[in-house]
C-alpha cells in the first residue's frame, strides 16, 4: 500500500466501479468506496474485464481498472485503449503510472538497472516463444542487464531453462542475478546469486528476475551496475 501512488489512491478512493484481477482488488479493498460496484475475475480474463469496464463508463460512471504495478508495462492499459478504439474512440481514459516490479525488484537488491538494461516476459501465452528467445539473444549479446518477467509458473517452466541456456551462451556463469518474489508485499524474498545457480532458486508468477551486465558487481551483498564514473 505504501507503494501505491498517492494519484493512483484518490482515483481508487473516488471510483464508482473498479474492476480488476481478484488478487490485486483484494490488496486495495481497504480503500474501495463502500458504494462502489466492484468487478473482479480470475486471470486471462483480461479482455472481458476491459469490456466490462469500459460498458460501465460509457454509462458515465467513474471506473477503475486495476493492474499490479505500472498498467502500462504488461498491465490492463493497453488492452482496455484497443477496446475503447471500439466501442467508443472519444471515450476520456487517463493512465495512472505505478512502481514496476522491475524497479521494486531492483531496489530490494541494490542498484542493478542505473545503466541501460532490457525487459523481456517469459510468457509466450500472447507472444510466440521464437519472438521471445531473439529477444533473449539479442539483449544477452549486448551486454545490457535483463530483467525478466513471468519468468515461471506451475505449468510453464521450459521458458526459464531456455532463457538460462541462451544467457549461458553469451555470459559468464558467474554474471550476479538477483531474484525478487513479492516485492513489496507480504512474504517478499531477495536473493543475490550467479547465473550458473539460476535454475536452483525458488522462482515463480510473482518473482522478477534482474540479470546483471558486464558492469555489475556484488558489493556488500547488493548488486551494483557501475555507470563509469571515476572514484
Ligand atoms: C503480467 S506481469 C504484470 C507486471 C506489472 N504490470 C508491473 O508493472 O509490475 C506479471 C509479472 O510481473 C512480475 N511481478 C509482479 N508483481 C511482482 C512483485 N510484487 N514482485 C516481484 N515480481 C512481480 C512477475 O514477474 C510477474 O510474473
């Protein structure tokens, strides 16, 4: 909660509909109007939450959507603008930024993204996986560190091996990972390991992973991407 914008709370505060994944609805509950209506679901229902959404401004209420994090950055924010594209172009949708996990990840394990870095997801449900791994070749090829998303989940476990396979390739194995699960939330855990041990950590659907570049250091346990200055 201490997280959440204080923009992002009052449009929460004042809505008259909210509409989002079950889990996120559940961390913002203590600050749900009583009168609102509220519409949460299950995941993969994104686009029916959209529509749903976007129904209930058209009837002129205030509707908020909830994504975890930034809804800009594999959040609702994108999905629900197609929709509005249409069902109604002229509709007012304003985007409210949040903290990424990229960002809370890497605050909790030091300073590793203060030079450039790449984000890739590990979901190939919307992406195909061919797209996701020369995307994972090439931000391993060029030296930039790499965070990852959606790295693992019960049933998808294969992306990770792959993405560990393809890192191997243009990495040393002791390049520093950090590994964040829940970051900012109850039962958060920070790790700092090498990518040879990648695969032996607990990872799953709420853990982003920040692999280091050849710049990245570990200095009294947190990881550090050193920009060039002179010391
Ligand atoms: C569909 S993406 C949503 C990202 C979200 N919109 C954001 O900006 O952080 C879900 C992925 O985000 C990451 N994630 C979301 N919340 C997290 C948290 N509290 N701690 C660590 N990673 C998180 C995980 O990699 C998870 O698989």
């Amino acid at each position: 909660m201490e997280h959440l914008t204080p923009k992002a709370r009052t449009e929460i505060e004042n809505a008259d509909v909210i509409v989002g994944y079950g889990t996120y609805v559940k961390l913002i509950q203590s600050i749900i109007k009583p009168t609102a209506e509220v519409f949460s679901g299950t995941m993969g229902r994104e686009v029916e939450r959209a529509k749903i959404a976007v129904s209930k401004a058209i009837e002129n209420l205030r509707v908020v959507i909830v994504s975890s994090g930034d809804p800009g950055v594999y959040g609702m924010a994108g999905i629900v603008l197609e929709v509005v594209a249409i069902e109604k172009p002229d509709l007012p949708v304003e985007i409210v930024p949040g903290v990424t996990a990229a960002t809370a990840a890497a605050s909790k394990l030091g300073a590793p993204l203060v030079s450039d870095f790449a984000v890739i997801s590990l979901s190939d449900l919307l992406t195909p996986w061919e797209k996701i791994e020369r995307r994972l070749e090439a931000a391993a090829s060029a030296d930039f560190s790499i965070v990852l998303y959606n790295p693992k989940s019960e049933g998808r476990i294969e992306p990770l091996t792959k993405a560990y396979e393809i890192m191997l390739k243009h990495l040393p194995p002791d390049t520093p990972v950090g590994i964040v699960r829940q970051a900012g939330r109850v039962g958060e855990e920070v790790k700092i390991t090498t990518l040879k041990e990648l695969l032996n950590a607990d990872i799953d659907m709420v853990t982003t992973i920040i692999i280091g570049s050849s710049a990245t250091k570990v200095n009294n346990g947190k990881m550090v991407t050193a920009r060039g200055y002179d010391l």
